[in-house]
C-alpha cells in the first residue's frame, strides 16, 4: 500500500541531491499505485546537463517508460516537490500519468495549479488527478534555501 508521506519523503531526497550539486532542488519518484512499489526517481539536473528540459519529472517519466517499456503510466503515481511546470504536466498528460501529488505550490511557474493550468485545457486529452500541498513545508524550504543560498538572504520571501 501506498503511503503518501513516505512517497514524498522518496522525492525530498531527490530534491536534496539537487540541491547539493547546485541545482534547482526539485525531485520526483514515481510509485505503482496498488503495489506501492517504487519505479523510478529524479531530480532536476538541468545545469549538469546543460539541457532546461532535465526537470526532475521528465527524467522519472522517461526512466519509467524505458524500465516498463510502456509509453503510459495510467496504473501509476508521481510525487513531486514542487508543482509541475507546463512542461512537465504535459509530459504528464502525454505519459497518462493516474495521480500526481507534489509538495510546493509554484505560483510563478506552475502549470496544474497555478499558471498555464494545462489539465483544464481543452486539448488536454489525459487529466490526472493532482493533490498538492503534500509536506508543503519542507518542499519550500528547500527552495528558500537554494535560493537564499544563492542569491543572498532574504532573496525569496517566506
């Protein structure tokens, strides 16, 4: 059986793997929904790559789809530290993702919630259910701190 906080504890990790190697610390992990079982796990690698789209959603669904050799996870779940961007949740939507849980709203970038909201868009053939607010706290401490860090204190209020 799933459980959403040890889920999301999988992805924290990833996002502190990213914050360690200076990246935007975001991470991901995908789990099968009835079993549980953890499929694969990323986090943002986009300066180490050299490439903006290596978020950490991206490189789950693409490790996935390669490990089940399926191009559709319908039967699985995401968890993520911070709300997808357009591009992830269209990733989502294309990879018919069942459920996406992630941590930190992103007002500015978000693309479920908040932003280009791409599951309400009529061209969206595939809408997953999306929960979000999950360990809100630590997911956005990670990034104040990143980018505390990064851009001196007090750079991104709290």
């Amino acid at each position: 059986m799933l459980k959403v906080e040890t889920a999301m504890a999988t992805a924290i990790e990833e996002a502190k793997k990213a914050f360690a190697a200076g990246e935007v610390p975001i991470g991901a992990a995908l789990f099968h929904k009835k079993s549980g079982r953890l499929i694969a796990v990323g986090h943002n690698k986009t300066k180490a790559l050299n490439d903006p789209t290596w978020h950490a959603e991206m490189e789950v669904i693409k490790k996935a789809c390669q490990s089940l050799e399926t191009t559709y996870l319908n039967d699985y779940v995401l968890f993520t530290t911070v709300e997808p961007c357009a591009m992830c949740a269209t990733a989502c939507a294309h990879a018919k993702v069942g459920e996406i849980y992630f941590g930190a709203y992103d007002v500015k970038s978000g693309g479920t919630i908040n932003g280009a909201r791409i599951f309400n868009q009529q061209t969206c053939h595939h809408k997953p259910e999306v929960y979000g607010g999950i360990m809100e706290g630590i997911c956005q401490g990670l990034i104040r701190d990143f980018f505390k860090e990064k851009r001196g204190v007090g750079a991104v209020p709290s």
